[in-house]
C-alpha cells in the first residue's frame, strides 16, 4: 500500500482542512468554541483517520479507520449546511467545500471496495 500522502484522497481531504478553517473564520465569534470548533475537529479527523488507517498492519485496520474518516465527512457536510441553513455562509460560499466533500466521499467508498475485494 502506499503512503498516505501519495493517497490522493489524503491530498483531497487535506485540502478540504485548509478550506474549512477559512470558511470558519466568518463564522460569529460565539461559535468559536462550538460550531466552528466542531466542524475543524470534524475536517481534521477525515485525512488523519486515512493517514492512521493506511498505518496499520490489516486491509481490515484500514477500512475500519475510512468508515471513521467517511462519517467525519457527513458530519463536516452537515455542519456545513447548517452553517447556510442557520445564515451564517451564503450557499455559493460553502459550495467548493461541499463539492470537495462529496468528492472525497466517493474516493473513500472506492477505495472501500477495492480493499474489500482485495480481501
């Protein structure tokens, strides 16, 4: 298996962290311990649980660690959308991140496959 950062979902989903944080920034200062938080702790976890995952010993390691870093993702996609829904970022603000999202969505699920078929 290669190492995590040559793993272009790792690349994806890092990039996806640093979008996030600027996207947070223009959240409301009462949200900097709650919502903002979250929705970094949440970003954070996606490449770190790849990157964890890719370390281990087992396929079955690894795909235990992208379940985490998919469902790190529909949290972040959730967080964001309430983000719009609560009228903190406008819709075409937070479109790149949720495109992103979506992308890297899918990259975990195939890569899922391919280690479950390898098994």
């Amino acid at each position: 298996m290669k190492n995590h950062k040559e793993l272009v979902v790792w690349q994806r989903s890092m990039t996806l962290v640093k979008e996030v944080y600027r996207l947070t920034n223009y959240l409301p200062r009462e949200e900097t311990h709650g919502l903002s938080a979250q929705m970094r702790r949440a970003a954070v976890s996606i490449p770190s649980n790849i990157a964890e995952g890719n370390a281990r010993a087992s396929e079955k390691d690894f795909l235990r660690f992208l379940y985490i870093a998919s469902g790190s993702n529909a949290e972040l996609e959730t967080q964001l959308l309430l983000c719009q829904e609560l009228g903190y970022l406008e819709k075409d603000t937070i479109k790149g991140a949720l495109s992103l999202s979506e992308e890297i969505s899918k990259m975990i699920r195939s890569l899922t496959k391919k280690l479950k078929a390898g098994s």
